[in-house]
C-alpha cells in the first residue's frame, strides 16, 4: 500500500494515534452507559473521538488538527436506498495551508456488531463493502472491549460473528489509529460527500465510487503550515497557542470545504441536530 502519514511524518502520526487510542479506550469503559443498538455505540464512541486535536510544531513548520463528528439522518420516510451501506467511515485528510492543497487522504469504511446481537445479514453486508476494494472493518462493541476484524477475516468466518479466530480479533484503537495512518487498513483517498450520499475517490479530481449510506462520519483534518514564522508560536504559554489555533480554525475549515466542495450538516459537539452550512471544526 501507499505510503501515508506513518513514513512522511512519524512524529505528528504518533500523537494523532496517541489520541485515537486513548479516546476508543475511555468509550470502551463507557460502554455499559451506553444504551441502544449499534449505531448509538458508533455515535457515543464518535463523539469521544471529536476530542481528537492538537497543535505541533516542527522546526519552522507546524500542524494543527482538528476533528469533526457528523450523525446523518438517513433512515425516515423517503430515504434513498442505497447498494452499499456502513455504520462508519473515518476519514484522514492532510492538507497544505499554502496552496490549498490536498496532500494525502486515507478513509476506513466499518460495520459494527455489538457482541451476542444477530449476525443474519453480516456476511452480506461485509461482502459488499469487500466489492469496493475498500479494506473495511467489522468492528465488535462488548462491555470489556472494543476489537476490529479485518474484512477478509470475516468472510473466512462466513460472516458468522462465534466463527471468527480469537487471534483475528485487534483492539479497536489499534485499527483506528495505528493500521489506518500505517496503510495497513482502509483506502487511500477515499472520501464521503455527506450531502449527496457518495463514497469518493479523491484523486486527482473527485470521482465517484458508488452511492452509500454512512450513518457516523468521522473527519480528522490535519492543516500543514510551511515555513510558519514567528517566534510567539514557539515561546507563547498553553493558553495562547490553544485561543491562536482556535481563531484560526475557521478558516481552515473553509478551505477543507472548498476543496472537497461539500456542505455538510450543522451540528454540535455531539453531532446532534443544528443547520446547513459551514463549521469551524466543532470547536
């Protein structure tokens, strides 16, 4: 697989799967609190990982990250129906603040089970996910852990969750963080226009893949600010940096939108409710 965050900037991808890890843990301990079916895990577990952000410098360059939780409404009277469908997509996108560019975009499409809940329709679920050369997840919520198995491991298993080998089972943090920024799960350049209902394929242009329904958006934006000058950004406390980096994240946030020429659904920080139109990284 292509290379992505792991080889180009070790460093900054440690701390972003830092993050991811600790955040899928804390939701893991939080699971008994969590009432409802799969997509209500998925939402809960989504909104621990909207804390995902962050701010380092590096030399006379620096990132600044940001994460964004979409809940789409798709289930009421007059739904479309779609072929393909998904609990969940995470998508990694980095950009160069300069141009406006689009440097690198990684997307991680799963299904979730809760552990002990029925199976019947899992193994159709994941072999059309399997169709789009995606490298999906199935994702396993249970009271002691959240654990992923490799969409392969699944078919193996015949979709039949009591079949699936112990040792195919990776802690979710792990495949969230780790496998996704090292190219070992998810596709390169995937992305999901959360208006129109489609899984994209962002180079060079933005091309269609197919219409699907994604019920939990995830979005891990990641600005690059290249030869950043200013002594302040190094020396200023914690409390300057942090309102710095949040005054900023307007307009960072429109230039991912302008580049992705999508409109996403307003929402809080818990990806609830709110209007059309632009964020600021629901900060």
């Amino acid at each position: 697989m292509d290379k992505f965050l792991f080889d180009i900037y070790p460093t900054l991808a440690d701390k972003i799967v830092e993050q991811i890890e600790r955040a899928t843990q804390k939701a893991s301990q939080q699971f008994d609190g969590m009432k409802g079916d799969e997509d209500t895990v998925t939402g809960s577990l989504f909104s621990q990982l909207h804390d995902v952000e962050g701010q380092m410098p590096m030399g006379v360059d620096r990132f600044v990250w940001r994460t964004e939780y979409n809940k789409l409404k798709g289930r009421g009277k007059g739904a479309p129906e779609n072929k393909y469908g998904a609990d969940g997509i995470i998508v990694v996108r980095l950009f160069s603040e300069t141009d406006n560019k689009l440097i690198l975009s990684k997307g991680l499409l799963f299904q979730a089970k809760i552990k002990g809940n029925s199976d019947q329709n899992l193994k159709t679920q994941m072999e059309k996910l399997a169709s789009l050369n995606t490298n999906s997840v199935l994702v396993e919520y249970d009271k002691n852990n959240f654990r992923a198995v490799l969409e392969k491991n699944v078919l193996n298993a015949n979709g039949k969750m009591k079949q699936i080998s112990p040792g195919d089972y990776i802690d979710l943090g792990t495949v969230f963080g780790d496998m996704l920024l090292r190219c070992q799960v998810g596709k390169k350049h995937l992305d999901f226009d959360a208006e129109q209902g489609v899984l994209m394929d962002s180079d060079p242009e933005m091309m269609l893949i197919a219409p699907a329904r994604v019920e939990n958006i995830l979005e891990i934006n990641i600005v690059h600010r290249e030869k950043y000058v200013g002594r302040h950004f190094i020396e200023a406390d914690e409390s300057v940096l942090n309102k710095f980096s949040r005054e900023e994240s307007t307009g960072i946030n429109r230039q991912i939108r302008g580049r992705l020429a999508v409109r996403h659904v307003g929402r809080n920080r818990n990806g609830v409710g709110g209007n059309e139109g632009e964020g600021s990284f629901g900060v």
